[in-house]
C-alpha cells in the first residue's frame, strides 16, 4: 500500500498492514487510561506538594525581583490528550516522521500494544508566569520537588520557528492501568508540565492551529510560511518571535532598575 496521506488512510493501512482495527473500542479504552492516569496523578503526593508550594515560590521570587512570579490567582489544572489528538500523534510517528517507510521507525512500530508508553503528553498541566526569567526560576522549583518525591524528570527548553516559546518538563509515574480485557497492568507513562510566560500563553494559543496543521501534511510546500506574508501564519507565528524578544527587553529594563 502507499504510504497513507491521511487519517483515515491511515486507519487503513493499519488495518491492511499490522491487522490493527480503529474503533470505539479503541477509543474507550484509551480514554478509560487517560481518566484513570488523570485521577491517580491528581490525588498523588507530588501534585499536592506542587500545589502546596506554589505560593511559596511565589513569595520567594517576589522577595528575589520584587516582583510576582505568578498571574493572580493562577491554579495549575492536569489536562488529558483527547483521543483523536493521539492518534494523530502515532500517525505522524509511523507515517509522517517515518524516514524508513514502509519499514517501521527507528524504535519500531507505534502500536496499541506500546503506545501510551510511548506518547510523553497523555496527561499535561500549564503553569503561566509574569515574566521571562519567571519560567526557569519556577522549572528549577518543581524539578527539585520532583526529586523530593524520588522521581526523575528531563526538561526541554522549545523554541520554534513558529514562535512557540516555552519550557516542557517530563516526568515519569507507575500507573496501574486497565487493559483492553479489563484487566489491569503497571505501566510507566510521561506526564508532561509546560512552563511559559503570560504572553506566551495568549500567542501559543493563536499559532497552535498551524503548528497542527502543518505537522501532519506529508506534501510540504516548496514556499516556506516565513515568505507568505499575507497568511495569517506569518502574522501569528512572528507576533510570538516578536513577544519574546520584547519579554527579553524587559528583562533587561527590569533588572537595570534593580541594580539602581
């Protein structure tokens, strides 16, 4: 078969190729997952620890800059991938990013067998700060809370050409999870805690669109979006470089005055 150009040819090719069946089966099955990692990571001992300590870093960064590190009453919320959002994650991992198509990905196949094992953002939280030097400040805090609570985690500082800014920590959790008999296995899933700034937030949720969209096309256009000035991509997605390099200006404004 040809390499599947869509969702549902990749629902296909699934079917044709690995005897893989989509269905509403699958979807419960994966949404029941996604409610029981949610509710187990909500009443864990590290989420609390974060909560309970928010205000803490907050207080501390204010007495650091004299200024607040979080917008007013800002709560953190865990948020889980919607099932089509996840599927159309292992579409771009087997389909998309496939270099060796039709042979199977570097680490093989992504399949139901291994996927929620192999997606990093089944369960996601966002925390928001004020200002630039906001977003590591509060990266260290809860990487040493994480660590209080004997659990690793990796951090990736993204900055994207679609102007997308922000800070991803990575976390691993056991989860004893139902299987798709209703039995039950542990399995180590991701939970992923996005840091980013106030300004950041509000253009990420502008760009977000057509970083989706392009991510999934197979058929890349020969004119980059950085050359369609007309597209409303080119006026979202360099509005986020120009907020960041703004934030940095008044980092540098900031900290001027508290050397005075």
């Amino acid at each position: 078969m040809d390499k599947p150009r869509n969702i549902e040819e990749y629902k296909k090719w699934l079917k044709d190729e690995l005897s893989i069946t989509i269905n509403s089966r699958t979807e419960n099955h994966y949404n029941s997952i996604a409610n029981k990692i949610k509710a187990d990571f909500l009443s864990s001992k590290v989420w609390n620890d974060i909560l309970s300590q928010l205000n803490d870093y907050n207080t501390e960064y204010l007495a650091k800059t004299n200024y607040q590190l979080l917008v007013t009453d800002f709560k953190p919320e865990l948020v889980t991938k919607s099932f089509s959002s996840f599927f159309e994650k292992t579409f771009r991992k087997n389909i998309v990013f496939n270099k060796n198509f039709p042979k199977p990905p570097y680490n093989g196949w992504v399949t139901p067998d291994n996927w929620i094992e192999n997606t990093n953002d089944i369960l996601r939280t966002f925390f928001v700060v004020k200002y630039l030097d906001g977003v590591e400040f509060l990266m260290e805090k809860i990487q040493n809370c994480l660590k209080q609570n004997s659990l690793d985690c990796k951090n990736h500082f993204e900055a994207r050409d679609e102007g997308y800014y922000a800070v991803h920590l990575y976390t691993f959790n056991d989860f004893d999870i139902p299987k798709i008999d209703w039995d039950t296995e542990i399995k180590s899933i991701s939970i992923e805690l996005q840091i980013t700034t106030q300004l950041q937030e509000v253009i990420g949720k502008l760009t977000h669109q057509f970083y989706e969209g392009r991510r999934v096309k197979l058929d890349k256009s020969d004119k980059k979006w950085q050359w369609n000035y007309e597209s409303e991509e080119f006026t979202a997605n360099y509005l986020g470089h120009i907020l960041h390099y703004v934030e940095g200006m008044i980092m540098e404004v900031r900290n001027k005055q508290l050397k005075k």
